[in-house]
C-alpha cells in the first residue's frame, strides 16, 4: 500500500507525518521550498503528548517520485478548497488507483468526480487543530480524527480505515459523503466569516449577542438546505456537529447562547479562524466560497432561502477580491449587521 499526499500545508505535513510514524508507506507532494527543507531535516510533530521526529519522503512534481508512489494506491488531497482545480493535472499526472479529499468545503467531491468518476474518490473530513510554525514543524492543539465516506457505496474502506487508525487518527465511517461533508463545514462556518469581515476574535464576536444570533442564523439556514438534500448532521471524532445541530433547532438564543460561546471558542484549539488568517495573509482567495458561497448556490438551486450566508460572502468575497475596502467593516460590527439585515 502507496499513499501520496498532495499539499505540504499544516493539514498535509501532519497526514504525511503521522502515517510515516504509523509504519505506512507514504511520501508528500508539497513546494519545492517544503521539499528542501524536509530533504535537510525530519518533520517535528509536537502535541500535549510530547514531540516526535520522522524523515518524510517528498517531492515537488509526481515525475520526481520514486518507486510506488509513481502510481500509489492513494492520493490523500490536503489543499486548499479554492486549489482543487489547479490539482487536478497534478492528480492526473499521479495517477493514483483512488483518491481522498480531506479538503475543507462543500464541493470538492464533486469537482474530483467530475474529473475522474465516483468509484475512485472517497470523501474524508480531518477535526485536528493544527499549526505549522515552520516548514519542518507542526504542533497539535486540538485532538481530533478522521471521517471517511464513499462517494461511490461499492468502495471499500477499510484499508485506508486501518490505514489512518495506524497513524495515530481516530476514524469513523458514514454512509452519506454529503451527510459528513455539510457537517464539517457547519462547524467550519461558526465564527469565521464574522471574525474575517471584522478582523476580530471569535469570543469578541459571541460577546455580542446580535452577531452570534447572525451565525446561528447562517447554521440554520445550511441545516435547511440539508433538510431539503435528505442528509442528516452526523457527530465527527470531535466535533460534535448532529448535537450543535439539535441545539440550533430547538434551543432559544438566550439557553443557546453561552453554550455556543463556549463549543466554538474551545473547537479552534486557541487558532485564529482560517479565513481571517487568508484575509492578513493578504490572499486573493477564500475558502469561503466552498462554505458560504456553497450554502447560498445550493439553497437557490434547490429553492431554499439563504439570505445570511449569501450576503457573508458577499461582503467577505468583496473583501478578498479588493472591491470592497476591509476598512469599511474592520472592527465596525454594526455596519455588518447593517448590510446583512439589509
């Protein structure tokens, strides 16, 4: 068994690493700068439980590959969202006999089909918290697992099942791809365009009881949207996303709130949210589009109302794209609730 795993960010190093540590043969796709730099060192893989060194095999392009990973029985892609179809050709080139995506987002599943078929793509969701200080280090600050669920219900699971409890994840399995995708980006979605938009802290944000009630106004909507698909929230290896659910639903905002308060602020593992570290990063995409831009298409393609999430990334797709100046809503939570109630 050959796995490759493609992008050598903070997701990717973690994967490539702890499955070389599980005995699993394995090597990683990543920059050329990466692949210097783990060619002069061995990754570092810190957490609450101690630190671990492993040599991990890497190359920049499938062509500089050797032996089994020219054409590995798995390609594992940890990119960005907004990158999948930049990777496809390099996945075409890999050739692997089947491929996971353990990308954050709706929608990636179906670009990979589109490209390669049902019966070689299976779903996956990743629920650790981790930071990369270095391009040869990475620190753990939450445990989590992995979720794995065919795309097509003939593929088998278990070996990349076993394969991933080797490496040290716990892993659970769904029957319903969409089920275990829409409920990751749930729980992806809380705090964090709020948080991007205002360039402040989520805890800063739930202090406000008016812009908490906005996001669990946007969870409501996306739970609309997969009542109308006929997928259920499941419970991911830490992340509780069929309880949030349930509490979404039948809660009142004041009982909601400071459980709210305290799930989201404890699920990030003491991180900035993801999309406000793009924002400062200064990048020109967002992954926003594969959370709230998906909920928003597919609440219109299937006739559900979407008002909240369409207008969040709106204004925070503005933002990234430079048409909307950050200043204008940095810091200014009224002008957001302004904009969305408008």
């Amino acid at each position: 068994m050959a796995i490759v795993v493609v992008g050598g960010g903070a997701i990717g190093l973690q994967v490539a690493g702890r499955l070389a540590l599980g005995g699993i043969e394995s090597a990683l796709l990543a920059r050329p700068s990466g692949v210097d730099a783990l060619a002069a060192g061995p990754l570092r893989i810190s957490s609450p439980d101690g630190a671990r060194e492993v040599r991990i095999e890497a190359a920049a392009s499938p062509a500089d590959l050797l032996g089994p990973y020219r054409r590995p029985d798995l390609a594992v892609l940890c990119v960005k969202g907004y990158d999948t179809p930049g990777a496809i050709e390099t996945l075409r080139a890999l050739a692997p006999r089947l491929l996971l995506t353990l990308q954050n987002g709706i929608g990636n599943e179906e670009r990979l089909v589109a490209a390669f078929g049902p019966t070689r793509v299976i779903a996956g969701a990743i629920t650790t918290s981790v930071e990369a200080p270095g391009p040869t280090e990475i620190v753990i600050t939450k445990a989590g697992g992995v979720g794995l669920a065919p795309v097509d219900p003939a593929t088998d699971l278990g070996p990349w099942a076993a394969a991933f409890t080797a490496a040290g994840f716990p892993v659970k399995t769904y029957g319903d791809y969409r089920a275990m995708k829409w409920s990751k980006a749930l729980l992806n979605m809380l705090g964090n365009a709020q948080a991007a938009i205002l360039d402040m802290q989520v805890p800063q944000i739930y202090a406000d009881a008016r812009l908490l009630d906005l996001d669990l106004a946007a969870a409501r909507e996306a739970l609309a949207v997969m009542a109308r698909m006929g997928a259920r929230p499941v419970n991911l290896p830490g992340y509780p996303a069929a309880t949030v659910a349930a509490l979404a639903r039948f809660l009142p905002g004041p009982a909601l709130r400071p459980l709210m308060r305290r799930l989201v602020g404890g699920g990030r593992g003491g991180k900035d949210p993801s999309l406000l570290r793009d924002l400062r990063a200064g990048r020109k995409r967002s992954e926003g589009e594969q959370l709230y831009g998906a909920v928003a298409a597919e609440a219109a393609a299937r006739g559900v109302p979407a008002p909240v999430n369409a207008a969040l990334w709106r204004i925070l797709g503005g933002i990234v794209r430079g048409e909307i100046a950050w200043g204008e809503y940095r810091g200014k939570p009224e002008r957001l609730l302004a904009e969305v109630g408008r």
